[in-house]
C-alpha cells in the first residue's frame, strides 16, 4: 500500500488532519480577508482543494478569486510568481489592486 503524502508529513492521526485544515477554521465574523487561491489546473486533488476552500470562504461571507495556473507544476507557480509575462502574476496584480490604499 503506498504510503500517502499526507500521511508523511501530518501522521495519520484524523483529528490532526481536520486541525490542520485551513478549511476547518473558516467562519463568518472572524476579520478573514479577501482571498486570492492559486492552484494548478491540470492537477484533479488540488483542483478540488482549491474549490473545497473557495467554497468554504464564500460560504463565511470572504471574498474570494480563484485561478487556475494551466501547463504548471506547483513549484513552477511558486518560482514563476513576479515574473511580467505569467498569467498568475498578472491575476495577483488585478486582485491587489483594489486593495491597496494610498500611502499617508
């Protein structure tokens, strides 16, 4: 039976896994701020990951943006993020960009 990468690095323990969970301490009224989910497209688990806490995030009242980084792995999002001509860097920047207040 293989061995589940979960498994290697939160225990097998059900508890910890639900502790562990971001979703788990989403609720309404808790200041949580706009989220922005980066996720790799062609990857089915985080796929519905990502839609897992989009869902759970809209349902507490968060606003949330999800993105889809097709043709990617999850370290290439992470390495290619900044760069002018990546697709998740340019959907970052239109998240931020209703966020940001001007300086005093």
């Amino acid at each position: 039976m293989p061995i589940r990468r979960t498994s290697v690095r939160f225990g097998n323990d059900p508890k910890k896994h639900k502790e562990f969970s971001a979703v788990t301490h989403v609720a309404q009224g808790k200041g949580i701020p706009p989220f922005l989910v980066l996720y790799v497209a062609g990857h089915p688990d985080v796929t519905a990951q990502a839609r897992r806490l989009s869902g759970v995030l809209e349902s507490a009242g968060v606003p949330v943006t999800l993105f889809g980084a097709s043709e990617t792995t999850h370290n290439k999002l992470n390495a290619d993020l900044g760069q002018p001509d990546n697709a998740a860097t340019r959907e970052l920047f239109k998240f931020l960009a209703p966020l940001q207040t001007a300086s005093p």
